[in-house]
C-alpha cells in the first residue's frame, strides 16, 4: 500500500516538473514568430541557393570533375568535409559533401540560440522567475524550449529533403542529408541545455556553446585534412557524425543514432544540473570583483572598454588562430587552384594572379567576420538597455550621446584591431608557407582596408538601435548582402547594383588591385554620418523603450 501511494507520488512530482510545457511553448512561438520562419526559411533559402549557384557554375560534369582535386586536397577537407563521391563527383556530391557543412552549422547556430533565449536569457531578464512563481513546473521552460527547438529542426529537415529531391536527387541520398542537418541541430539543442546551467549570464552560455560548435568544426576539419574520409578526430565531432553519413555515397544511417543519443544525454545533463541551482543563478559563480573600481572607470569610455573587453580578448584569440591556419594553407591552395576551371577561379579575379586573388578572397572573409562581431557588439549594446544596467548609467552625469558614442568607439578600435590581429596571422601563415615575406604587408593592408566597410554596417546597427531597437536585427541583412556579392557575385553574374548596396564592394579586392583611397574616405565619411543619426535618435527616445 505505502509503496503504490509513493509510485503515485513519484509520477505526480515528474508531471508537476512539465506542468505548464504547453502553454510556455505556445508563448515561445508567439514570442518567435518572425524568428522562427526566418530561421527555418533563411536555412532552406541557403541550401537553394546553393542548388541553384552550383548548377550555374559547373554546368556540366567535366566541370565537376574539373574541381574534385581541390575538394580532394587539404583546402576542400578544411572547407568542406571527407570529400565523399569526389572519386567520380557529380552536383548532389557537391552539395551535400562541401556545401552543406554550412547549413549544418547553421543548423547547430539556430539551435543552441533557441534555447539559450528562451531559457538562460529568461532566467536573466527576470522574466522566468514570474513565470515560475505561477502553477509552472521546474523543467518546463527547458521542456518548452528544447520542443520548439526540435521542431524548428524537423521543419528545416523536411524542407531540405523536399528542395533536394525536388530538384531531382536521389530520394535516400537527398533525405538522409536533411535528416543529418536536423539530427546535428538537435545535438546542439542539447549542448545549449547544459552550458544554460553554467552561467547566470546568456553570452556566456551561449558562448560556450559557440566554442563547442567551433570546436566540432576545427575537430572535423583536422580529422579530415589528415585522413582521407576522416579520422577519429572527425569521429569526435558532432558536425563530423552529419557528414560521415556520406549522403549519395554510402547513405549510411546509422551515424545519426550517434547525434540522437548525444542530444538525449546532454538534455539529460541540463535537466539534472538545473535542479542543483537556483532559478537565475549558474553553477559556476561569477568572480567577484574588487570592493572599490579603479579610477580608471570613472569614464563612460572606460566602461564600454570593460564591458566589451572579454569579447575582445576572445575574438582576438579566434581570429588569430583561423588566420595563421588558413594563411598557411596558402602553399597548398594555390598548387590546388591551378587546374581548377575558370567558372570557380573567376572568385579569385581571374587566371592572372591566383595568389593575389586567394589572399583577397580571405581578406574578404575576415572583414565579414569582424562585421559580425560588430552587429554582435551592438546587440550586446541593447542588452545593456533592456536589461536597466544602461538607466542608472545614465541617471547620473553621463549623457545619452556620450553613453552610446563611447560604445561605438569602443567597438569601431576593436574592429580594427580585430582585422590588424587577422591580417597579420594570415600574412605570417601566407608568408612562411610560400615563402614570400611581401605577403605580410599585403594581407594586412588587404584586411586593415575593410575598417571603414565594418564601421558602416556598426553605424547602420546605431542608427537601427537608436530609432527602433526592435529592428537592430535587420543589419544582419547588409552582412548577409555583401556575403553573397562577395562570394558569388562574379560567378552568378549579379545586378550592379547589388555590388553597389555592399559597403565591402567599394574597397577593392587588395592585393588583386590597389586599395580605393576614395572608397575608404566615402565609407569612413558615410559611417561618421549614419553612426551621428544614430546616437541624435537615441536622443530623442524613451530608454528601455521598443521604438
């Protein structure tokens, strides 16, 4: 008798620990309902995109087959992934084997984000513990949002397949892709419900859950540069699981039990760590700082130095190691290129300097990624205000436009630290590996020359931040614009005047051809101008306030 009375107990305390998943789910849809089919969309539009380039580019299979010794070689290993089906490649080989790593970073992205924002960011902004103090059970929040997760990741899958084979690839091949994308999107659903308990802080959950993405990616790539189809190294990775099911080639399934059963046991993990904390509290404390600030954060410069400076220090880090990795595959690439068709070396600028146009072509990537650095940094900006730190800031003696010209001068130095940090790792790599030392002078004027291209999308987000707040996200547009100008552009044969919108266009491709002294002065000029609009709007709005 009291052993049935205690089951019966024990199955209450399980629902009561979900009670209220189904409201909070249906909350979390309503509260995303721009962002989800942005996310579920914008992945399937990539991997469209990526059909309908491809098919442009190598036309017929010669030109297919043309390229295979690159994506064979270290550079198509790093890029891309095991090169399966490169022995006799054809286009679905191609998609799914290179270009598809990306839409399964993608798909790890969109999910360790979710549960990050409906969880730890919830917990953070007080808004969790209302909920809770309701008829709401412990696990229900990471409940909820690891449902809305798992769903995001079947409508990408079942929207993936249904391009693929629409587009007339093999159905098993085409399906277990998509299957892959959503199976490696839900193992970092379950990573991001682990680093959640960590930290009371949401970049630093969603932080490491970032460095676990990254660090997939760089275990995949080393395992598979080293090894032809991989290694154990690439066996470690969650994103190597995805590719090892060799979609097309052996259509193998059984990897993505791998990905099922590290997704089961990590939401198992954050479920077990969340009931050893209290709600809004990480397991790991934060450091305690000193009982008295220095005098030298009696500015609001210094301020904005002290709140950016750990994303500094890391990006710094990031981009110092990717630079001399790619800089010294430069030898290797280049050797690479050689026989490769015009239609793909038409990205480089052409047959008439492959060196010159490689190291343009990575000038380009880093300028982008510090963009994104940036539109990170004035997110982080935002934060500051919905979270009331920015209030008390400026009920004292600060004012608006110092508060938010300090930020954006702290962040616009560290963009271009950020590039002269990435130019110079590049440059050394680039040097030593082809043992010409004028490359280091050229790759960090190459990369130092995106500064002013960077600071226009930094004034954009300003302005988007300091007139309607609500709509800072959109500045991910001109950073996703010039991605595809840059990149694609050339072999896709696009308008002008989608060259002409990309403030990256205007700088010119260095080393390839001379840096545009004109273009740097109109972007710097441009910057001043729309960054002035934006703090002069800031101005004029209610703090805390959606715009």
């Amino acid at each position: 008798m009291s052993s049935t009375t205690a089951s019966r107990g024990a199955r209450r305390s399980g629902t009561a620990a979900i009670s209220g998943t189904g409201v909070l789910l249906r909350f979390m849809v309503r509260r995303d309902r721009v962002r989800l089919p942005a996310w579920v969309l914008g992945l399937t539009a990539l991997m469209g995109y990526f059909v309908t380039a491809l098919e442009q580019i190598y036309a017929t299979p010669e030109d297919i087959r043309a390229v295979a010794p690159l994506l064979q070689g270290p550079m198509g290993a790093l890029f891309g992934g095991p090169g399966y089906g490169m022995e006799d490649p054809r286009l679905e080989h191609l998609l799914a084997g290179l270009y598809g790593t990306y839409v399964l970073v993608g798909a790890g992205l969109m999910s360790l984000l979710t549960v990050v924002r409906h969880t730890r960011a919830e917990e953070h902004s007080g808004r969790a513990e209302l909920v809770r103090a309701g008829v709401v059970g412990r696990h229900a929040q990471l409940t909820a949002a690891l449902l809305l997760t798992a769903a995001m990741n079947v409508a990408v899958a079942l929207l993936v397949g249904l391009l693929m084979t629409g587009q007339g690839f093999p159905g098993p091949g085409s399906w277990l892709f998509a299957a892959a994308v959503g199976a490696v999107g839900l193992t970092f659903a379950g990573v991001a419900a682990t680093t959640v308990q960590l930290s009371e802080y949401p970049r630093a959950a969603a932080g490491a859950a970032g460095a676990v993405l990254g660090g997939s990616f760089a275990l995949r790539a080393l395992g598979d540069m080293t090894s032809e189809h991989g290694n154990v190294l690439s066996w470690l990775s969650p994103i190597g699981w995805g590719q090892q099911t060799a979609p097309y080639v052996l259509d193998r399934w059984w990897p993505l039990a791998i990905s099922v059963v590290a997704a089961v046991l990590t939401a198992a993990l954050g479920y077990a760590l969340s009931v050893r904390r209290d709600v809004g509290a990480g397991l790991v404390p934060p450091r305690l700082g000193s009982a008295r600030a220095a005098s030298w954060l009696r500015s609001p410069l210094a301020l904005a130095w002290r709140l950016q400076r750990t994303q500094v220090v890391g990006w710094s880090l990031a981009l110092a190691v990717a630079g001399g990795a790619y800089g010294a595959f430069t030898g290797p690439a280049l050797e690479a290129f050689e026989g490769a068709p015009e239609e793909l070396l038409v990205v480089l600028g052409g047959t008439e300097d492959i060196g010159a146009g490689f190291l343009a072509v990575l000038a380009l990537t880093f300028g982008l990624t510090v963009a994104v650095y940036a539109v990170l940094a004035a997110q982080t900006v935002r934060t500051e205000e919905t979270s009331g730190r920015s209030e008390p800031v400026l009920a004292a003696s600060v004012s608006r436009p110092a508060w938010l010209g300090s930020h954006l001068g702290v962040v616009a130095g560290a963009a271009l630290w950020l590039l002269v940090v990435a130019g110079l790792a590049t440059g050394v790599g680039a040097a030593v590996s082809v043992g010409e030392p004028r490359m280091l002078g050229e790759m960090l004027l190459a990369t130092v020359a995106y500064a002013p291209a960077v600071w226009v999308v930094l004034a954009l987000a300003a302005l988007l931040y300091g007139g309607v707040p609500r709509w800072l996200p959109l500045v991910w547009a001109v950073v996703v614009l010039a991605l595809v100008v840059g990149f694609f552009g050339p072999m896709l044969d696009m308008p002008d005047v989608a060259g002409w919108l990309s403030p990256f266009e205007h700088v010119g491709d260095h080393p390839l051809e001379p840096v545009s002294a004109a273009g740097v002065a109109t972007l710097t000029a441009v910057a001043a101008a729309v960054a002035v609009a934006g703090v002069a709007a800031y101005r004029r709005r209610d703090v805390l306030g959606t715009g």
